[in-house]
C-alpha cells in the first residue's frame, strides 16, 4: 500500500499518478511560480526603496512620518488580499486553476506599471499618493488568489510529490529576494543619490514589467490540472452545477477550523519574509548604522539559501512528513530568536548580520518548503483553492503587511532594538500551536481516509 509523506493522506484518488516529463515538471514549476516571484520581487523593491518612494510620493517635513505613510500604503494593499482571495479562489474552484492564474497575473502588471511610469508628487500633486495607492490595492487584490491558484495547480499535478513541487512557491521568492537585493545593493552603490532619487529606483520595476508578460504567455497556455479536470466531470456527470455563493458557504462554513489553522500556519512563514528579509535592510541601515548596499547584499544570501534549501525540504516532506520539519523549525526559531538579536546589537557588524540572516534564510526554507502542500492536504480539492487563498491572505495580512509598521514604531517609540526578535519569537510560537492541532486532526482523520478516501 502506497504510503503518504505526509502526517495526512489527502492526495485524491483522481490526481495524476502517471511520471511527469521534466519539461512539463518545468512548465508546471515556472507558470506556477512565475507570479508568486514577480509579486515578492515588486513588493521587496517597494520596501527597499521605501524612503526614496517616501520622498517622492509622501513629502512631509517629518522624515520618519513620510516614510511611514510610505511603508503604511505598502500595508494597505493587504487589506485588499481577502477580498481577492474570496473572488479568485472561488473563480479557480469553478472555472479552473489555469482561468484564475492567468487572471491574476494580469492583475498583477497593473500595479507593476503604474510605480515604473508614475509621476512624482511634484509633477501631478496628491494624484501621485492616490494613484500609486489605488495600484497597490489592485496588487493587492490580485495577489491574494495567487498563493491558492499556484498551490492548487502545482499539487494537483502529483501526489506522491506534492512537498516539491509546493515547495518551488517559496523558491521562487527565495529567487525575488536575491534580484530584489541584488538591483537594491547594485543602486545604490554605481548611482549618485541624485539619479537614484530621480529615477534609478524605477529600474527595478520596469524589469518586473517586462517579466510579467512572459509568465503571462506561458499561464495562458497551460493544460488543466488533471485532478480539477476529474472533478469537472465529476460534478457535470451528477448534475452538480453550484454557483460562487455556494462555493463560498461551502468553504466558510464547512471548512472554517481549517482556515483558521491555515492562518495560523502562515504567520512564521510571512514573517519571516516581512521582518527577516524585508525590514532588514532598513533595520541595518537605521538601526545598526551600516551601508544600505552591504544591507542588501546580505539580503541575497538569506534569499539565495531559501532559493536553494525550500526544494529540497519540499522533496525531503514528501519522504518524512510536513509537520515533523515545520514542527521541528518553529521550536528552533522560538528559541533562538531573541539571542540572535541580542547578540547582533551587541556586535553590530556585516559578519553577525550575515550570520543571522543564514540562520534565518535556512529556517525559512525548512517551514515554507513544505508548507503549500500541508495546506493544500488541509482543504478537499472542491474548495482547495479558495481555502489556500483566504488562509494564506489573511495570514499574510495579520502578520506581514503591517510588520515593518509595526516594528518600526516600536522601535521608535520604546527606543529597544529588539522589537523585530519579539514579533518574530510570536509568530513561531502561534504556528507551533496550530502545527500541533493540525497533527492531531489529521491523526483522528487518518483512519476514516484509509477506509473511505476522501
């Protein structure tokens, strides 16, 4: 008998168990991640060139305030996550994964373009701040049925692989951090501040614009997954033709425990990213008096280990089970959270900051790689994209959006450095509960699969 890597045996019986050619396994790995990196790379360039944005976009004589509405608008486009989350998720459910990806990418763009062409405050007045707002409410929406859509596709396609091929999600942020960093470190260090402020920040943009269609190209001409297409067939041979609104009664109220261990589950992962790696640099730069361009540098070694390791604990889940490394990843995050950033302010130099940030990177990869496919093992196919979407946006939202605002105003109102230890050190320890919960479930649930499968 065929025996699951994971705590759960959730795979349906209608997912592909034919070998995949490595050309579609790419295929598969690059659709799905494309718009998952483009989303990190965007959104990382926004927060290391968030005090320039600040200046150009939100003047104000305070400098701290300026970059604070500037970091605050970078917030808000989460507010939007849920909704996008809802209408995509739903929209994957009934019309495919493939309707919702190629969707949501296009979405995406929009916000892409807008902060590449958008005029500064000087030039258009309060138009600037609104419009660079109402771009980032449109990412914002776009990108909260991404994770679910790309989630769905990928592990639908294998199920005795779905730790790795889930795991190229996080890779491929892993990927954004390090072309993030690498465009924020080479800035600032080749360009005057003048040209930098002038439009050398834009740079990075237009590079994500012109990768946004291509990953468009390619999602418009996918094939189906193979277990949505058996769904398909399934509800038109019973007659089962439910709309949106019963899509969605379906996964608040049947699937709402689930979603509220998603979110929980989420909460290391994305703070990992929002303080570990986004907020570092100004951390560094703020906090700790070091050079943007070496901040930005060490950025690319935590996104280079997470690029490198989030594969290889996605395969190595699919052998020994998710919540044994996720499990494992939390305790050891907990624990060494806060004497990592005592120790890093004590001795405040590139070296120590380097080996944070390698600690963090591999830690990052140990819980995220296997993570999309323990939440996808979470929600039955019928509703798996909408519970992926609204699970992993809310997380995102309550626990990374606001992060950097959160932290940085800690900071400055108590003046203790260690705020970003004290956030991270909640985070492992809400996931680690629901990592438990989640095991247990899955335990009382294991005999009733194994009987009748899902």
């Amino acid at each position: 008998m065929h025996t699951h890597a994971s705590p759960s045996t959730t795979a349906s019986p209608h997912a592909s168990s034919a070998p995949l050619s490595k050309a579609m396994v790419r295929r598969i790995v690059f659709s799905s991640s494309v718009g998952n990196a483009l989303e990190w790379f965007d959104f990382l360039v926004y927060g290391y060139f968030a005090t320039i944005i600040a200046k150009e976009f939100f003047p104000m004589q305070d400098e701290w305030l300026s970059t604070l509405f500037a970091i605050a608008t970078f917030g808000i486009s989460f507010l939007m996550r849920p909704l996008g989350a809802v209408v995509l998720g739903i929209y994957g459910d009934r019309k495919g994964r493939k309707a919702a990806l190629t969707l949501a990418i296009a979405l995406m763009m929009v916000g892409t373009f807008t902060m590449a062409v958008m005029p500064p405050y000087a030039s258009i007045g309060i138009a600037a701040p609104l419009l660079i707002l109402l771009a980032r409410l449109v990412q914002g929406f776009a990108v909260g049925g991404e994770f679910g859509s790309a989630t769905a596709f990928m592990v639908e396609h294998s199920a005795s692989r779905r730790g790795y091929y889930a795991s190229w999600q996080f890779a491929s942020q892993g990927l954004a951090a390090i072309t993030a960093a690498t465009f924020g470190s080479l800035l600032t260090a080749w360009m005057s501040p003048e040209h930098l402020s002038s439009w050398g920040w834009r740079l990075p943009f237009v590079f994500g614009l012109l990768v946004g269609p291509v990953g468009f190209y390619i999602r418009s001409h996918l094939d189906e997954t193979p277990e949505f297409l058996e769904l398909r067939k399934a509800r038109e041979a019973a007659g089962e033709r439910k709309d949106a609104s019963e899509a969605k009664g379906v996964s608040f109220a049947n699937q709402w425990v689930n979603l509220v261990l998603a979110v929980g589950i989420v909460a290391q992962s994305t703070v990992g990213v929002y303080v570990l790696q986004l907020y570092m640099p100004m951390y560094a730069v703020k906090q700790l008096h070091m050079s943007a361009a070496a901040s930005f540098g060490v950025v690319v070694l935590n996104g280079g280990l997470q690029f490198i390791f989030s594969p290889v604990m996605g395969a190595l889940s699919d052998r020994i089970g998710r919540i044994r490394i996720m499990l494992t990843t939390s305790i050891l995050m907990g624990v060494m959270i806060y004497p990592m950033f005592a120790w890093l302010q004590s001795h405040p130099t590139i070296g120590w900051l380097m080996a944070l940030q390698a600690i963090a990177g591999i830690f990052k990869a140990a819980y995220s790689g296997p993570m999309p496919s323990l939440m996808s093992e979470i929600f039955p196919t019928h509703v798996r994209s909408t519970g992926l979407s609204i699970g992993y946006s809310i997380g995102v939202t309550i626990f990374g959006g606001f992060a950097p605002t959160i932290v940085e105003t800690f900071i400055h109102l108590t003046g203790d450095k260690l705020a970003p230890s004290y956030y991270v050190l909640l985070a492992a320890v809400l996931s680690g509960l629901s990592l438990i919960i989640v095991a247990q479930r899955m335990r009382r649930v294991r005999p009733l699969q194994n009987v009748q499968p899902a």
